[in-house]
C-alpha cells in the first residue's frame, strides 16, 4: 500500500512541485490549500501519475483549520506519513500600516496553524513509530530584515520549534526537517511589490529546482537545511556580521515593500487626484482565484507545459544527483 503525504499550500510554488516530486515517485497525496477549483484541477492532472489524491479546501488562517483537516483526513481512512507544512504568507507593507486582521491572519497561518497540525499529526506517527514532517521556514528567520518584521519573526518561530522538536523525537522513528529557501521565482515578489529587489534580481531560484532540494532533505531526515549554495554562504556569514551590519543586508535585499497598488496611487497622485487611504494598500498574498500565495508562490504551469489537462505526466520529476554541483543539494 502507498504512502501518503499531506502538503499545505499545494496548488502554488514550492509546494506545488513538491506534490509532483511525492507523485512521481508512487506516494498518495492530501492536498490543501483554499481555492477549491485549483485543487481539483490540480488532483486530476497528479491522477495521470497513478496515485490518489484527496483534495481539502481549507483556509488555515481560521482557528479551526488544523483540527477540520486532521478529521478530514481520519474520515477517509488516511494514515499520513509525511506531513509538509508549506502554507505561508507575508502581508505587504510596513508593520505600523498593517491592519490588526492582517497580523493575526499572517500569524494564524504561518504559525498557529503550523504548530496544531505538527501536533494533531505527530500522534499518530509517534503510534506507529514512523513518519517525517518537512517545515518551511526562510532564510528571513537567519537575519532580521526590515520591512519583513512580521515574516521574519514568524520564520524564526519556525526554525526554533522544529528543531528543537527534531531533539525531542530522537528514537521514536519520527524525523522533523526544517528548510530555509532563499528568494524563490514564484509571485510572491510580484503580489508584495519587490520583484525588483536585488534578492530576486539576482540570488532567487526556480520553484521546481527548491522543491528538489527540500525533498531530498526531507527523505534524508537532514535537522535543518538551507537551499543554494549562496543562501549557505549568507548563512554562515550572518553569524559573524554585527546587528547593524545585519539589517543593512537585509534591508537591501529585500527592498523596502512597497505594494504594486501603492505605486498607482501615487501616480495618481502627481496627476493631481487624491485618495482617501494615504497608508499602503495591504497584501494578504490573494491571487485572482482568491488562493493566499506562500511567500513560494505560483509560477504559470499552463504557459510551460501547454495547458495539457495532464501536464504532470510528460512533467515527472526526476531527482538526479548529479545535477546538483558541488555544494550538494
């Protein structure tokens, strides 16, 4: 009997191609994000792969998220081996101009819920004394950066809890890996208008080429793994820059956030209009379909694989060492 592997934040990004890498190597899937029409595509394009598919279209940032899917998912008979919690989301803007919805949403999302469905999970691999789980987090969580604080902070809480659970669950067979991805090329620079920040302009990585890295470190039950060699670089050189020099960096890869909306209004505004908001218009990450883009968003799959309704099949997703490089994965 397959496996099964239950990824949040499914229909973009990063964990988009990390359901098409468990996929394509024979494992069942639990896919979950908010956008019940995507999921479904998405659920018949994986099926060309001969697996299953369960599709749950839930929106983590209500209290009740974890608890909904884990019942889902007992409903059906599932046993969950890998747990992916992918789901994420930076509102756009400085934090003085974030409304309080906002930061209790982003909060919610990236990590309560992160936190509930790491635990509701966690009991029944420790009962049958195996199971993985993969945890997003950033290479925002290695250094403070401005413009980022919410994000960033709620990364950190990502690296801290999970590798001090990866501690906790040595000899139960139960492995917790942590990843920290750089700039990836998804629409999460383009929904928080950074696009053209030096981090996307010149250190960002493809989504499927992330995917693959995380995926091995998940199979490998690697403690915490960073993604490109530049992003190991910036790592390690972090632990040696004083704090000022720190934010400096960050402040300049990551560019001061300033929504695609704001631009508009202030054009609008040297053409002599006013508007009745002067802060920035908020970004909760929402695409057209309404699915809140991880900070790994979605790349346009149709345009690349020619729209076919079974894309994934001439897309299988080989993991070949030596494609690597030197630094590893």
């Amino acid at each position: 009997m397959a496996q099964t592997a239950l990824v949040t934040g499914a229909t973009s990004g990063i964990g988009e191609s990390l359901c098409l890498l468990f996929a394509s190597d024979g494992y069942n899937l639990v896919t979950v994000a908010r956008d019940k029409e995507a999921l479904e595509k998405q659920a018949d394009e994986l099926r060309c792969l001969d697996i299953e598919v369960t599709p749950i279209a839930c929106d983590l940032s209500n209290p009740d998220a974890a608890r909904t899917i884990f019942e889902r998912v007992r409903k059906a008979g599932i046993e969950i081996e890998f747990l992916v919690n992918d789901t994420g989301y930076s509102p756009a803007g400085r934090f003085a101009e974030l409304p309080i919805a906002d930061i209790r949403s982003m909060i919610q999302v990236s990590v309560t819920s992160l936190a509930e469905l790491t635990n509701v999970f966690l009991h029944p691999m420790l009962d049958r004394g195996h199971g993985r789980i993969l945890n997003m987090s950033s290479m925002m969580a290695k250094t403070p950066c401005p413009y980022n604080a919410l994000y960033g902070a709620a990364k950190v809480f990502v690296l801290s809890f999970s590798t001090a659970l990866a501690r906790e669950l040595r000899g139960t067979g139960v492995t917790v890996t942590t990843v920290c991805p750089g700039a990836t090329r998804t629409n999460f620079p383009r929904n928080a208008g950074i696009e053209d920040a030096p981090a996307w302009k010149y250190f960002s990585m493809d989504a499927d080429e992330t995917a693959i890295r995380v995926y091995r470190a998940l199979m490998r039950g690697e403690l915490c793994a960073v993604t490109g060699w530049y992003n190991k670089i910036g790592a390690f050189g972090t632990r040696f820059m004083p704090m000022g020099f720190q934010l400096m960096a960050g402040e300049w890869l990551m560019g001061a956030r300033k929504h695609p909306l704001r631009e508009e209004e202030d054009e609008h505004r040297s053409d002599g209009s006013t508007c009745s908001d002067d802060r920035a218009p908020r970004s909760s990450g929402d695409d057209k379909n309404g699915e809140r883009q991880h900070a790994h968003g979605k790349d346009d799959r149709k345009k690349r694989d020619g729209g076919s309704a079974c894309f994934h099949s001439s897309r299988r997703m080989t993991i070949d060492p030596d494609d690597w490089g030197w630094f590893g994965w």
